[in-house]
C-alpha cells in the first residue's frame, strides 16, 4: 500500500500537492489529489525545527526537525493500492 498525503497550504512548492510515500521512497506531485481511502485529517504547522501536529488518527503531537521551514498545511491522509 502506498501512503498518500494531500496538502493545501503555504510551505510547500506548491499551495495544492500531493507527496506519496511508497515504502522508504517519497515524491510530491503538484496537485490536490484525495486519496480513494482516506483514513484522516490534519493541520500541521511547522515553525522553525519545531513541528505541531492536529490529526484525527493521532490527536496533537510535537516534532523536531534538522531544518528551519515555515509552513501552514491543512491535509488528507490515506492509501491506494
């Protein structure tokens, strides 16, 4: 199964992309693509190295990252096959 990520929102090359995780390899496409399985929501606002997380799988979580970004993301998280 490949996990698929549809963002909308400021940070990424584009305000609509799509990153698609297939086991340790990732790419981005730049369009809003929902995924036919979709198994939840979430805000992510990446401030500096420090991630914050809203999601309805995992509630609210914190991230360290190595890199400064600034970025506001609402997305849908989900698979195909």
């Amino acid at each position: 199964m490949k996990k698929v990520y549809a963002e909308i929102g400021f940070g990424n090359d584009t305000f609509l992309s799509t990153e698609i995780e297939e086991g340790e390899s990732e790419y981005r496409i730049p369009k809003f693509s929902v995924p036919p399985k979709i198994n939840g929501y979430y805000f992510r606002f990446w401030i500096f190295k420090k991630v914050f997380i809203f999601s309805t799988n995992k509630g609210f979580e914190t991230k360290d990252k190595n890199r400064n970004k600034l970025k506001i993301l609402f997305g849908i998280s989900g698979e195909i096959s």
